[in-house]
C-alpha cells in the first residue's frame, strides 16, 4: 500500500486490519469482542454492548467502578455514615444528583489521557457504552445534554471528548439534545475553586429557542468541584426544564 493510500485510511479503519493491543499496557488483545459486565447488558435502546475492546482483560479488570455508599447529591464515595459529603452538605445544587462512574485515578486516568491527549479517538465508543449501561438503570429514556466545549475548540482541535461520546450514544439511538452553549473563553483551569464556582455560574447558557425538555441528564467526563455541572444545570433550569441529573465518567 503506498503512504497516500495509507494516509487516507483513519485510524479506526487501521484498527480493523491491525492486530489490536490494549490502550494502556500494549499487549496484544487475543480475546474477543468486549462484553459489558453483565452478560444481558444491552448497549442502549436494544443493541447489544459489544464492540471492539480498547484493553486487555488485566486491564479492563483494573478500571474500578466506583461502589459502596455514594454521597447522594454529588455521587462521589462515601466514607462516614452520614448521606452526603462535606462538600455538599448545606449546598442546595441545581441539578438532582451526579453519578460518577469511576474514581478518577490509576488506570482509568490513564485511558481518559489516552483519550483526551493522546489521540485514541475510537475509546469515545467504550465510554459510550459505560454511559449506556447506566442509563438504561438509572435514567432510562432521558434526553441527553452534552457540556459544550469552550468556544473555539472545536476549531482548534477538531473534536471534543464529550460530543464524541454523544455522537456514539445518538447512534445507539439515544436522543441528544445540544441545547447548552458555553459564553466564557476563560480557562476555568486556571482559576481556584471560589473562582470557578463564581465564573462557571455565568459561563453557560441555554440557546435562544431551544425547546427544552422537562427531564435531562446532562453528560460530561469528569466532575471536580461541580461548577459545570451547576451552571449547566441552573442554565437548564431557568430555562424551563424541572429535574437535571448528571452522568459523568468520573470523580476528581
Ligand atoms: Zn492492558
Ligand atoms: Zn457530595
């Protein structure tokens, strides 16, 4: 194959000639497709969770869902007996609930990296698939609001981590509704917590004649202090919709 023809093939069609090896360790994958953990799990909207997996199965086995007691607003684990966080406690936030799925650490850190920084677009799938598993339990038939990117990224980079993920749930047949843009161009990054709580409050917004549905989840990949989801949220509920809950692929 010449190098034209070669660079014309994206990666994704690469992968399905190449032997595949995991995102993480590099081993060559020998096993089948992947399967969801449970083995009726459906992938969303009756299409079966099964796809090419990203990671071997030492891998996938190290990725840790978060368990146990969960604070039940923010979702992260809980270690006292009491219902929610300290972080929560006397907080009254826009959103109804955030579930996290996985602790923002180790193995699943490095995927998102690989995800997010390293190029390894086809993982959007993977995660559409954890998404899907728990909508189907918590959430089912909810439309979707992706957290828009910042202005400009889209241009800059090409594609965002989580309309990637949507667009792979919308092809499962989940409804998403891209109803939320983000105003600021400032780098919440930057800022410390009292700062981006205080700047994300305004950062979001609901576009001009969107209709907007009574019940949302809105999807993002990680929650840190929950500034995004909050204003998204309060974005979403001034604008008419009555309860917004929160999947996100992990907790900070
Ligand atoms: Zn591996
Ligand atoms: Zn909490």
């Amino acid at each position: 194959m010449t190098r034209a023809i070669l660079s014309n093939l994206g990666r994704a069609a690469l992968d399905a000639f190449l032997p595949r090896t995991c995102v993480l360790c590099g081993e060559l994958i020998s096993s089948g497709p992947y399967r969801a953990s449970s083995p009726d799990a459906e992938g969303g909207r009756g299409r079966p969770a099964c796809s090419a997996s990203p990671l071997c199965r030492a891998c996938a086995e190290s990725l840790v869902p978060i368990s146990g007691p969960r604070c039940r607003c923010c979702g992260s684990p809980l270690i006292s007996e009491l219902a929610t966080c300290m972080r929560c406690r006397g907080r009254d936030w826009a959103f109804d609930a955030a579930y996290p799925l996985f602790l923002y650490d180790g193995a699943f850190k490095r995927l998102l990296s690989a995800y997010k920084f390293g190029g390894r677009r086809s993982l959007a799938a993977f995660f559409a698939e954890r998404f899907a598993e728990s909508l189907q339990d918590l959430w089912p038939g909810r439309p979707l609001v992706p957290v828009p990117p910042r202005p400009g990224k889209l241009a800059e980079r090409g594609w965002d981590q989580v309309e990637e993920i949507a667009r792979s749930l919308e092809r499962r047949g989940f409804d998403i509704v891209r109803i939320l843009e983000r105003r600021s161009p400032a780098q919440q990054k930057r800022l410390g917590r009292a700062a981006r709580l205080e700047n994300a409050r305004s950062a979001y917004n609901v576009r001009e004649r969107a209709a907007v549905p009574p019940e949302l989840v809105l999807i993002d990949d990680v929650v840190t202090t929950c500034a995004t989801a909050q204003a998204c949220a309060a974005a979403l509920r001034a604008a008419g919709a009555r309860s917004v809950s929160v999947l996100a692929l992990a907790a900070d």
